[in-house]
C-alpha cells in the first residue's frame, strides 16, 4: 500500500525564531495518523527543527544535498553530514535547483544513486516548463526526466523513493494544475514504472503533486486516483494552511 504523504518546502524562508514558531505551531496540532507528515526548513535549522520535534511524528528532511559524497565543494552539504544528524530524506531535483542552479538530470541521477545508496531516502522531483505544455510536449519531457534518472535506480531501492510532480508553471504562480492534469501525468508516470518494475512497485510508489496546493484546491487534487499527496511551497509557511492541506490528504 502506496502512503499518503503531505510534505512542506519552506525553501530559503523563515529565520531561526520563525522556524521554531512554526514548527511549534504544527508540534501542538493534532495530525491525521494515516498522512506521513514531512517539513523541510532550511539546512542551517535541520538538527534544531529534528530537536525540537523529537516528540512528534513531523519528519524533517533536506531541501538538497551535493552529488560528491565529501570534499572540496565550498558551501555544500553532503549525504554523510545530513544522516549524521538524524536526517533520513531529501528533496532532490526541485525545478528551483534546476532552474537557478543548472542541476542536470546526469547530475540529479548521481546525487539520487548516491543518496540510495548510503540509505537517504528521496523525494525526486520532475515536470514540465509552460512552453513545453504549450508544445504539447509535457508528456515527452516527463518521461525524458524520468528515464534518464530515477528509472537508472535498480529495482530494490525503489521503497525509498518518493516521487513528486511538480509542473514549473504552477509552482509560486498561484496557477494550479486542475485535478485533471495532474491525474493524466501521475497516471501516466505510474505507467512508466509499471512497465519497467511491474505492477507491485507501480503501485506502491507514492506521487505526490506539488504546484500552488492551497486549502481551498487540495481535496480536488488529492481525491484524484494517482495523486498520493502533496510536496507543499508557500502555504506550509502558514501553519494554518499546511494544516487543513495535511487534513484534506487524510479525507481524501
Ligand atoms: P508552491 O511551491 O506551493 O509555492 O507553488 C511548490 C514547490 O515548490 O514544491
């Protein structure tokens, strides 16, 4: 059984004391038990947000990790550093890390094999620019994305894979993908990997949908077929918000 699973990017936000308020916040709230709930704060905060939610079932994970596994790479953080604090997860292949940091799919398939392999889990993303929407091309791009990366992952590390479609046109634009796009490509990426792993592991992939998810538009989203959760920018900055988003993945 796939997990349903709603996890918030707060990206370069909130400074320590923002951070702890908001890990607060969602620390004395009561979450459904059957959403896996993950927050993603900045990587100074990581062992500050895993300390203070010690007590709670909110998972911290990384927005990004380097593809060396150590050496000289000034200003990065590698696998190593990440579990040596307690870390079990990260983001990997955000359209952010691929836009303004010119991360490849070579690159994206390196770090992901590398984080596998020394037992960080991933949350891969993937999805399409609003010029190959326009083109008609997004289902190409997606399995282009997906083949040249997670798809080059033997079969037996794929319990630790999280996928995440996240269409750059929709994410920060208040411009969501209606439930129906996003069901067609899910749909779609799920086949992908059903025909190169076979049904069992199609079907227990969790794909979330990440893209402008706001209170008011994620039970549509997640009430689709092949939408698990949801991978959450802006509004998991709002504890309120993150919240009812948690809730609407838990109804739906
Ligand atoms: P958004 O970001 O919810 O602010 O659109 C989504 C994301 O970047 O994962």
């Amino acid at each position: 059984m796939r997990k349903k699973i709603v996890a918030g990017n707060w990206k370069m936000n909130n400074n320590l004391i923002e951070t702890e308020l908001l890990l607060s916040k969602l620390k004395n709230s009561n979450l459904a038990p059957n959403v896996e709930v993950m927050v993603s704060p900045s990587n100074l905060f990581l062992k500050t947000s895993i300390d203070f939610l010690s007590s709670s079932k909110i998972e911290v994970v990384s927005q990004n990790v380097h593809n060396k596994s150590n050496g000289a790479y000034t200003g990065e953080i590698s696998v190593g550093m990440l579990k040596s604090i307690g870390i079990n997860k990260s983001i990997i292949g955000h359209s952010e890390r691929r836009s303004h940091f010119q991360e490849s799919n070579e690159t994206l398939l390196e770090k992901s094999k590398l984080c596998l392999e020394n037992g960080l889990g991933i949350i891969f993303c993937f999805g399409e620019e609003l010029s190959d929407r326009k083109m008609g091309k997004h289902f190409e791009v997606v399995e282009n994305q997906l083949s040249t990366t997670v798809l080059q992952i033997s079969k037996n590390k794929w319990q630790n894979i999280i996928l995440a479609y996240e269409p750059v046109w929709a994410i920060g634009t208040g411009e969501t993908a209606s439930p129906d796009q996003a069901q067609e490509i899910h749909q779609f990426a799920r086949n992908i990997i059903f025909k190169k792993f076979g049904k069992e592991l199609s079907e227990n992939t969790s794909i979330l949908y990440g893209g402008s998810v706001k209170p008011k538009n994620a039970s549509d989203i997640f009430s689709q077929t092949d939408v698990d959760g949801g991978l959450i920018g802006g509004a998991s900055l709002i504890a309120e918000d993150f919240l009812s988003i948690i809730e609407s993945n838990s109804e739906s």
